[in-house]
C-alpha cells in the first residue's frame, strides 16, 4: 500500500511541475509526471529532508525539496525534447 502512495504522491508532484513550467500547455505528460516525480522525490525529498535534519520522516521541507527536484528533472526532460526536435 504504502509502494501506491508512493506512486501517487510522485505524480501529483511532477503534474505539478509541468503545471508550474508549462502553465499554457492543455495535455499532461503522465510519463514524465510519474518519472519526474519519483526521481524529484526521492533525491529532492531525501536530500531537503537530511539538509534539514528530519531524517527519512514526512515532513513539509521533504514535499517542499520533491517539488524542487521534480522541476529540475521536469525542465532538463523539456530542454532535452526541445534540442532533438
């Protein structure tokens, strides 16, 4: 149960990193939310959360550093699409 949460929080995180980077775009890239997401989490997430001293608990600073990370991965995702197109 708590892999689904996981996987739902990593998605809400990077739709609303495309939501943040793209505000004029209609469609949501749920591949890119999802992987976006997870990897934000957990290297944005962990690394708020340690630089802050909560540890591995759930607290803001860890929601906080997952979107960070989710809009980097989600911009470096888009600048890569953009320069091979």
């Amino acid at each position: 149960m708590l892999i689904l949460a996981i996987i739902a929080a990593g998605m809400f995180v990077g739709w609303i990193a495309q939501i943040i980077l793209g505000a004029n775009s209609q469609t949501t890239d749920w591949a890119m939310a999802l992987i976006a997401g997870i990897a934000g989490s957990f290297v944005g997430g962990l690394l708020f959360s340690l630089l802050a001293g909560d540890g591995i608990e759930l607290r803001p600073t860890g929601f906080i550093g997952s979107l960070v990370g989710a809009l980097v991965v989600t911009a470096g995702w888009q600048f890569a699409r953009r320069r091979a197109a």
